[in-house]
C-alpha cells in the first residue's frame, strides 16, 4: 500500500459567543422583520451597512434566543437574555475555506462592531473544529481495537460499539471516540461528500487521487477543553491551532499491536505518527464559492428532471421538450391566481438568494443581495421601544 498522504488540514468550524450590548432599537427592528418573515413566509435577506456578509432572518428563534439569521457563511443568534451572552456566531467551513479562519473572525468581528453591537464585541470561543483529510489510509473494522482514546479510560465512558462505529455494508465508514468538551471522529469523507452532494472540499485537496477514498480524521474542542488548554478567545484558539491539533493526536491515536495487554503500551501505527505531524495550514480558494454555486445548480437541475419526467409520464410524448411544452399553457393562469409576474419573483429570490463570501463585495452587488438596512431605519435603527429592549422568549 502506498504511503499516507495529507490533502489538507484546517479549521472546519468555528463558534463564538459575543458579550456587550445590543445596540439601540435593533431587537425592536428584528421584530418588525421577524414578523414580516412569518406574514409572508419569506426569509428577510438584510445586508448590514458596506459589510460583505448578508443573512436572511428566519421567522423562528434558535433554542432560547429569539432571533436567528444564518447564510452558507455565517450562523447568527441575537437576543439572548443572562445568563447567555447575547449574541452566538458561527463560521461555516465553505466560509472559512474561502476567506482563511483568521480573516474570517476578523471580518466577523469587524462586522459586529458595525452593525449588532453598541461598542467593540468581546468574543470567546464556544467550539473548534480541526482536521486532516488523508488518504492511502481506509481503516477497516479490525483497526476499531487499535484505537486507544484517554479521554474515554480517564472518564471511564464506554459507549457501545455499533454507536462508535458507523458501517455502509459490510465496510465501516466512520468511527466516533469521546464526547462533551472533546470529540474525535474518523470517517470516509468523500462518501459523505457524495451523500450530501456537496464538491467545494475537493478544491482545497493537493494531489487528490479520484480513485481511491478520502478519509478525515477531525478533533471537536468545546469551550470547557479549550479553556483548559489555555484559549479563551478565538484569537488565542486560532493561534494554537498546531498545538491543539498535537493535543488531539495525542489523545486519540492509533497503535501497532504487540503481546502486551496494555494497549496504551503498543508502539504508536507509522500512518497515525503522519497524522500527527500534519501542518494545521490554512488552504483557501476562491473557487469554494464558484463549487458551491455549481451545486445548488445541479440540485435545481436534479429537480427540474424529476418534474419534467413526471409530466412526461402523464402524456403520450416522453421527450424533454413535450414535457416542458406541456407546461407552458399552464403558466399565465397559475400566476395570475398567484398575482404575481414570473419577473418578479426571480427579482425577489434573486434578492433572497445568500451565497458564500469570497472577497469583499462591490456596492453593486451588496444592492442587488438584499435590503439594506438604510433602507429600513438609520443608524440607531430608529425604533424607539416603550421599554428596554429585552426577547420576548427566555432560556
């Protein structure tokens, strides 16, 4: 078998709490956006001053805040009353992997300041991410006794093995070691790559060998693992990244076995010791938001051909041209019950429509993703509530 290889290792995902205070009137403002979310059953797509990250509002809440606005950048939690802080941030991989982890929690930092918080936010890590995509390396059910993880011996924590071990047919696809403030996961990522129909990942893996599978092995640190470790903040997880990533590697690993019954005593397997080595780097591309965009076209495309079969069925034609002729006559009658033209309602999914940040965003193309938040209230977001402004719903 030839050698391991690594085809790249970075920081997957990144989850922040912000402490500070809301700036005036924006509860109110997410209210009234809140709300008209829920009349119309549309997302609220709002783009915040000249930043480049646009979110669209959903008309329901995240766990006990009440406001939660997302995009394939970014996660957004507002309104959280004590004692949670009152803004929950999280960075999305293809984010991450377009813009570079530092960047990323610089921009969203700066994003914050500009338009969520009333002075410069204090943001702490809640959760981090690493990994290493490898391959020449697909480790088979026999290779689930050669792991020895400390967490689990330290705590005591069993877990039982069909839980740990995540098999398609006869060949596993992934395994799952420890829990709570650290996690380790092993798993065949091109399977699930092709599960979810996602492709941007292959752009970042250096001399990828089609043939043959791709297998991760990610470290999940919580805010308790990362606090021991000495990172509070995501600057100081960010810069440790390359010794968390030793932490991991240290304690999960995979090992030669030997007559010995302690397996914390077999000598450490030679591919583990080149995951362990692996430079914790930062690989971006720009072409993350260009793969991204090529898969929700393909997904439309994959639904645009099951339609277009089925009507093809119900008539004597099958060709794709009778199927979509068919269509036609029906159109003008559906949109007009509809009250509605089909020019605008591509203009206002266009609207809606929140892609991938990969590079800063021209005030043109700010325009054109979202309603601006000018456009609804100035700067203090001029609503002026009876009383302080506090989410209605609590933890």
């Amino acid at each position: 078998m030839d050698e391991l290889r690594i085809l790249s290792a970075e920081v997957d995902t990144l989850h922040c709490s912000v402490r500070g205070e809301l700036q005036d009137g924006l509860l109110v403002f997410l209210e009234a956006l809140k709300e008209e979310s829920q009349r119309t059953n549309e997302l609220q797509v709002v783009t915040w001053g000249e930043q480049s990250l646009s979110v669209a509002l959903r008309p329901h809440g995240w766990r006990s805040y009440p406001f939660w606005a997302s995009s394939p950048n970014i996660e957004v939690a507002i309104g959280g009353a004590a004692p949670f802080p009152p803004v929950f941030i999280q960075a999305h991989s293809a984010y991450l992997h377009s813009r570079g982890p530092d960047r990323a929690v610089a921009e969203m930092s700066e994003w914050l300041a500009a338009n969520v918080m009333r002075d410069e936010p204090v943001l702490g890590i809640s959760r981090l991410d690493l990994y290493c995509d490898t391959q020449n390396w697909s480790p088979t059910m026999d290779d689930f006794d050669r792991f020895h993880c400390r967490g689990v011996r330290r705590r005591v924590y069993s877990m039982p093995a069909e839980d740990q071990a995540h098999t398609r047919g006869r060949k596993p696809n992934g395994f799952v070691f420890g829990g709570g403030d650290l996690m380790a996961r092993c798993y065949d990522k091109t399977l699930e790559l092709h599960s979810r129909g996602s492709e941007w990942p292959k752009a970042l893996w250096v001399d990828w060998d089609q043939d043959h599978p791709v297998w991760r092995v990610e470290f999940q640190f919580r805010r308790r693992s990362l606090v021991s470790l000495g990172c509070s903040t995501p600057a100081e997880a960010l810069a440790a990244r390359q010794e968390l990533w030793h932490y991991g590697t240290q304690w999960l690993s995979l090992r030669t076995p030997t007559s010995d019954s302690n397996r914390a005593r077999w000598p450490e397997a030679p591919e583990w010791a080149v995951i362990r080595q692996a430079e914790i780097g930062s690989p971006t591309t720009p072409l993350v938001r260009d793969m991204v965009r090529s898969a929700d076209e393909l997904r439309m495309i994959r639904g645009l051909v099951g339609y277009a079969s089925s009507l093809a069925a119900l008539g004597a034609a099958p060709g794709l041209g009778a199927a979509l002729a068919r269509t036609v006559p029906g159109i003008p009658a559906y949109l007009d019950r509809k009250g509605e033209d089909f020019a605008d309602i591509v203009a206002r999914k266009r609207r809606q429509r929140v892609e991938v940040v990969s590079g800063r965003a021209t005030a043109r193309e700010l325009q054109d993703a979202g309603r601006p938040w000018e456009d609804v209230a100035p700067r203090d977001h001029g609503i002026k509530s009876a009383g302080p402004d506090r989410p209605r719903d609590r933890p």
